[in-house]
C-alpha cells in the first residue's frame, strides 16, 4: 500500500497573523515497507500535515490516497487501515492499558477472540505486561509511550504515522521506539515520520523532506539531498536549503 | 444545605399561590329584597379587602356570565352563597367560609342574634355552586358547607412538581461536568486526537458523548429527585408541625401517568441540557475556560425551570417556544391533568430540534477545531478588506 499526497494545503487565521499557510501545497509518496521523515524546524508544519493526513484536521485543498482509499472522501476507511503515534499519549488516566486496548481494538474493528491474544502478545512484544492493570495516570511517561503504540497498532494498520515520537523520552525510550519504527518498515507498513532531530531523521529515514514555512524544499535520499547542496552533513544540507529559501522570498 | 432552602423555598411558593387566590377581587351581589339581616352581613363582607360588592340588575344571570363572582340571596331561614363554576369555585367557596366561620364569626352571631336570626342559622352559609351548561341551565352540585366537595386538586400546587423542578438544578449541574470532560477536557488531555483517529464517523462520536452526558444528568437528577422526595415524605409526614402544609392546597402524590410523564421531561430536558452544555464547552481548549463558560449558561439553565412554578404561568401556544422552560410548563401541565395536546408535540419538536443544532454546532468546533473567534475575526477581516477595496475604486 502506498501513501500519494497531492499539493496539500491547510490555511489558518490567526488575529495577530491574517490568514496563513501552515501547509502549502506539499506533495510526496512514501512506499511499502518506506520511511518518509518530515524533517523541519518547530512551526514548519510538520504536524499540521500530519494531522490533515490522519483526518485530524480537514485540509484546505488537496488530495491525499492511501492504495486506493481517497483519505479525504473516506475518511473512515483510511483511519482504519492507519496509526497515528505523536509525542503526547493522549491517554485516559482513569483507563488501564488493557482497557484502552480494549476499547480502541473494539471500534476498530478487531474481532473479540483475535482482540485478546493481540492484546497479550502486545503486552509482550513491548513489555509492559506487569502494567498491564494499572491505570494510565499512575505509569511512567516511557510506559505510557508503550502504551500509545500498543493502541496505534493494535488493529495492525498499513500506514504508521510518527509525529515527533521521542520528544520527552529518555535514551532507553527512545531507542526502542526506534527499535519498533524499524521493526515495522520490516514488516512492509509505509511510514512518515516527522522530527526536528537531525541526527533522528538521518538514523531512521530512507527519504526526507525538508519542509520549512509551510513547503517541502527539497525532498530525496541523504545522498541526492547532499548532492543537490553541496554539503555532507544533514544539518548543513538543512541550513542550505532554509538559506536559499529565505533568499528567494 | 440544598434540601431545606428548596423545601422552605417550595413552601414559600404554595403560600404564595393560595395567598394569590385568595386575595383575589371577590365580587358579590345581594339578590332579592334586602333586609336589616343582609345589611348586616354585606357591611361585614365590605370590611374585608377581598369582597368587593357590585350592583346587579339580574344577579342569577350576571352570576351566570361570570360578570360576578357571587350573590348572597336571603332565603326563608338562611342565607345562600351561590358562587360561579367557570370562577375558582372552591377556593372561592372555602375562602368564604373560612372567613365567615373564623375571624368574624363572633361578629356575624352577633349580628343575627340582634336581627332575631336564631345562632345556628349564622353559622349555615350554603355553598351552592352552578355548573353552567352550554344551555345557560343551571345546577346546584353543592348545598352547604358541611357537604361541600373538597378543593380541587387542580388548582393546587403539586409538592412533587415542586420537588420535581427543583431537582432540575442537579440535572444541569450533573450535565454541565461531565460536558467540561467529553469536551475542553479532552483538548486539555489530547485525547481528542486520538478519538478523532478512530474509524468510527464524528456523528457517531458527538451522539456517544452527548448520551453519556445524558445519561449522568438523568441519573443525578432522578436520583436527587428521589432523595428530596424521600426527605420531603418523611417531614410532612408529620403535618402537624406545618399546619399550613397539611392543608388541601398541598398534594403530594405521584400517579402512573405523572411518573410516566415526569420520566419522559426528564429524559427530554437531559437530551436538551446536555447538548447545550456541550455546546457551551465545545469551543474551550481549557478546563479552566469551560468552566468560565458555562458559568452564564448554567445560570440561564438553572432558573428558567423554577419559573414554571409562578402561578398563571401556563403551557400555551406562546410558552411552548422557549425551550427548557416549555419542557417545565409540559410538566406542570401532566401534574394538573391536562391532556396530551399539540403543545406536547411541539415542546418536545423544539426541545429535539435545539439539541440537534447545538450538538451540530459543537460538532463543528470540537472536530473542525474551528475557533469561533478565528472564524468571525476572519470574516471580519475578509469584509474589511471588501470594504477598503471598495472605497479605493471609488
């Protein structure tokens, strides 16, 4: 299954600003078993994108498919077969883990017998089992993590959505999200992952956009983004790049 | 401290409305040839402020009309009241005597001992009451004071309606939490976000959050309703120690079709509250926000329903608009045994019809995260610039 996003656009208005672009007409693919890294600096739009793909967010124009569902027109297909994981869990702390599986896999769709075992070979998989019955508000914010990706896989979607998945978490944390974000190219889902870590986005992606203001500069491998600029490093080819834009502008 | 200000406050109102009734204009006329006697007792009935005599050509048929509200006609061995059917014949017929049997009894036996009256015959008023027919017939269907039929409950205040309304306070508030968590709660949190990502179609989300709000309403209010009744029972109960209370203007029962009926406006004005409370908080990032406000249309919420107790104020074709306040009326007018009539239907069409626009409104502002402030100030923008184009190519 792949991801085909078409000149997607999202305007907010805000009194101090006017109206403005927080995406202007982005455009990229990510393929099966691909990592896309949205790669930018904080109010690029990075998540703002992210979220007109989840549906979060109603785009302004701009079309965006995901295989053969029209993500806008279908909304609720399209949020069926994907996962969406930022750096907030957004948890309910009175819920217990198990309970939020439960729920999410339940209005997912996941039928009841497979609910069960998935749910214990996630407790597994991401070793939390122990905090299995402890309720959300009590776990650590590594747990908690755990416990948002537990819920963004559970009904096993195609497409896996990162916005910004290790701000807040600690070494240990954040190398076994990375751990899972590969595990997960492996198993063939189609990735976009946003950060403004540098050294992240080089680590994790096969192609990264560089996204600034709003727009995609420049997206490609490491290698054809270090060719286009000239420069070796990943910070020196992300300066180039914001460099040459403010120039035009 | 709920319980007794409410149980004070609804005793208060009971008084209000019989002391309502019966300081009502009673306007009488003395039939048939006067006497020394009937002067005595019209100069009586002048001292009180209530009695008002008026000069009639043909009493009975005045009385008939309704053009008077009583006439004293001096019988072979007693006097007789006659009072009309269309007016509030009981409490007119119980204020009459009360007032001849009571405070100036003394006077009045007096008075007809002096006129050679014998003393039993001071005391025996008939209450005749007319039941008018579409003929313009009459018909006594009551004689005197010892056979006079009880007051009618309809003209009473209803001390479960009473309760009933009052318990409504704990409706709103039982709604106005619950909307604060299902909504700015859920910003607070991020967990919108995640609510947003479930396959299921926002329509959905909206009609789950409003029965949960519901349903917590209904419940918080039924169940102070039932605690305040519990209470109430239990107090007077004990009548004695509220001799106003044990009066017949005080009913305090609760039948199949009014628990039916009571059900029903509980479940209608859960719907409404809930939804406009959802409504009020849909647009708040914050809980501390939400709380601000809700604080006004809480408010609003909470004292239009304690209206319906004023005495007059009816379910009508006018009253039947206002929502929250039209479901409060339907109430009071299943407890005074009103029949089901077009009002009903249009109360509860326009209860439905204001929690689906606010539920449609909240809608847009909790999962298009429109921020009404952004949206007016852009169309004000947008008409800003309009207008300085204008003036420009002008």
């Amino acid at each position: 299954m792949k991801l085909h996003v078409e000149k997607l656009c999202k305007r907010f208005y805000e009194p101090a600003r006017g109206e403005f672009f927080a995406c202007n007409e982005i455009s990229f693919e990510v393929g099966q078993g691909e990592i896309f890294g949205l790669l930018g600096p904080n109010g690029a739009g990075k998540t703002t994108t992210l979220r007109v793909i989840s549906t979060i967010l109603k785009p302004t124009s701009g079309s965006a498919h995901l295989g053969d569902i029209d993500i806008f027109q279908d909304p609720d297909a399209a949020r069926r077969a994907m996962g969406f994981l930022s750096s907030s869990t957004g948890l309910y702390e009175r819920l217990t883990p198990r309970e939020i599986l439960t729920y999410f896999g339940r209005l997912s769709g996941v039928a009841e017998p497979a609910l069960k075992e998935k749910i214990e070979s996630l407790f597994l998989a991401l070793d939390f089992k122990q905090f299995a019955d402890a309720r959300c508000g009590k776990l650590s914010q590594g747990t908690k993590q755990k416990v948002s990706i537990a819920r963004a896989i559970i009904h096993d979607p195609k497409l896996m959505i990162f916005d910004e998945p290790s701000t807040g978490l600690d070494v240990l944390a954040t190398q076994s999200m990375h751990e899972f974000i590969k595990q997960a190219k492996g198993e063939g889902k189609c990735i976009v992952f946003s950060t403004h870590i540098m050294s992240e986005a080089e680590k994790l992606c096969d192609r990264i956009g560089i996204i600034n203001d709003g727009k995609i500069l420049a997206q490609g491998t490491l290698a054809e983004l270090r060719a286009l600029t000239g420069e070796t490093y990943l910070e020196e080819v992300f300066m180039a790049l914001v460099r040459k834009y403010e120039l035009a502008k | 401290m709920l319980y007794p200000a409410l149980l004070v406050g609804s005793a208060e109102l009971v008084m209000f409305k019989a002391d309502s009734d019966r300081d009502k204009n009673i306007t009488y006329a003395v039939s048939g040839p006067s006497d020394k006697g009937l002067e005595q007792i019209d100069a009586i009935l002048q001292k009180r402020k209530h009695f008002k005599k008026v000069e009639c050509a043909q009493p009975e048929k005045d009385l008939a009309e309704g053009k008077v509200d009583a006439v004293i006609t001096r019988k072979a061995d007693y006097v007789e009241l006659r009072v009309n059917q269309l007016l509030k014949v009981a409490t007119l017929a119980t204020t009459i005597n009360d007032n001849l049997k009571s405070a100036y009894l003394q006077e009045l036996t007096e008075a007809f001992s002096s006129k050679g009256l014998a003393k039993e015959n001071s005391q025996g008023f008939a209450i005749v009451s007319q039941n008018i027919t579409a003929s313009g017939s009459t018909q006594k269907i009551a004689g005197s004071p010892e056979g006079r039929s009880r007051v009618n409950k309809l003209e009473n205040i209803s001390a479960t309606l009473c309760l009933m309304i009052f318990s409504l306070l704990m409706l709103g508030l039982g709604a106005a939490y619950p909307s604060i968590a299902v909504t700015a709660e859920e910003f607070e949190r991020n967990t919108i976000e995640t609510s947003c990502l479930l396959p299921v179609s926002r329509s959905m989300i909206m009609l789950g959050k409003v029965a949960a709000v519901s349903t917590f309403a209904a419940v918080s209010g039924l169940v102070n309703f039932v605690s305040m009744y519990s209470v109430a029972a239990l107090v007077l109960s004990q009548a004695k120690l509220f001799p106003r209370f044990s009066s017949d203007h005080l009913v305090f029962n609760l039948n199949i079709a009014q628990t039916l009926g009571l059900i029903a406006c509980y479940l209608l004005l859960a719907v409404l509250i809930s939804a406009l409370m959802i409504f009020a908080t849909s647009f708040c990032r914050t809980v501390r926000s939400a709380q601000q406000w809700t604080t006004f249309p809480l408010l609003i919420i909470l004292l239009l329903p304690p209206c319906a107790l004023f005495p007059n104020l009816e379910l009508n074709s006018r009253m039947m608009w206002v929502p929250i306040l039209n479901c409060t009326l339907m109430l009071k007018a299943i407890f005074s045994g009103v029949p089901f009539n077009y009002t009903f239907i249009v109360v509860i069409a326009v209860s439905l019809f204001v929690s689906f626009v606010s539920l449609a409104l909240a809608r847009i502002f909790l999962f298009e995260q429109v921020d009404p402030g952004a949206y007016f100030g852009r169309k004000a923008d947008s008409f800003a610039r309009r207008f300085s184009k204008k003036e420009t190519s002008a």
